[in-house]
C-alpha cells in the first residue's frame, strides 16, 4: 500500500516499511505520530485530501542534518560573512496506511 502525505510543507511518497527524514517534529523517540493529512491512497486521490485516510509512523530519532557552510561575499567592498547551519530532523519509520 502506497501514499502520499503532507508534513512540514514537504509531500512524501511512501509504502509500509519505509524510513524518511522529515523536518523536526515535537514528539519523543519511540512514540508513535498520526498524519491525517493524506493526498493520494493508493492510486485514490482525494479533493484535497482522501476522507478517513492516514498513516501512522513511528518517531525513531531526533536530529540535525550536516553542517553546511554558507559564505556571503561583495567583490572589492571587504564584505565577507561565514556562516553555518545545521537543520533538524525527525526519523519516522511508517508502520501503517490506513485508507
């Protein structure tokens, strides 16, 4: 069973079974998370979203992705800025489809 489901501004494309990595989530390791809104079950799609559908996931880890270096720089101005980031993540894995 496949499908798609909003979280964090970001659709994701999922079966039973899969580990993705979404944007930080406020849930603890191990505890389980409810998306309701679902897009697309199966080849059913709803108008937004497929009535009675969600899929339940289980939060495995929180995180931060790779540090990445952001660097700013004005040609003859003396203008130069380094900067990191590190965006966090939560680790589901998806336990159920239900729809």
């Amino acid at each position: 069973m496949k499908a798609i489901f909003v979280t964090g501004g970001k659709q994701y494309y999922v079966s039973e079974g899969d580990t993705i990595f979404v944007e930080k989530l406020n849930v603890e390791a191990g505890s389980d998370v409810e998306f309701t809104d679902v897009l697309m079950v199966d080849g059913k799609v709803g108008t937004p979203n497929v009535l009675g559908a969600k899929v339940i996931c289980t939060a495995e880890k929180n995180g931060k992705s790779k540090k990445i270096v952001v660097f700013k720089y004005r040609p003859k101005k003396k203008y130069r800025k380094t900067q990191g980031h590190r965006q966090p993540y939560t680790k589901l894995v998806v336990k159920k489809i239900v729809g």
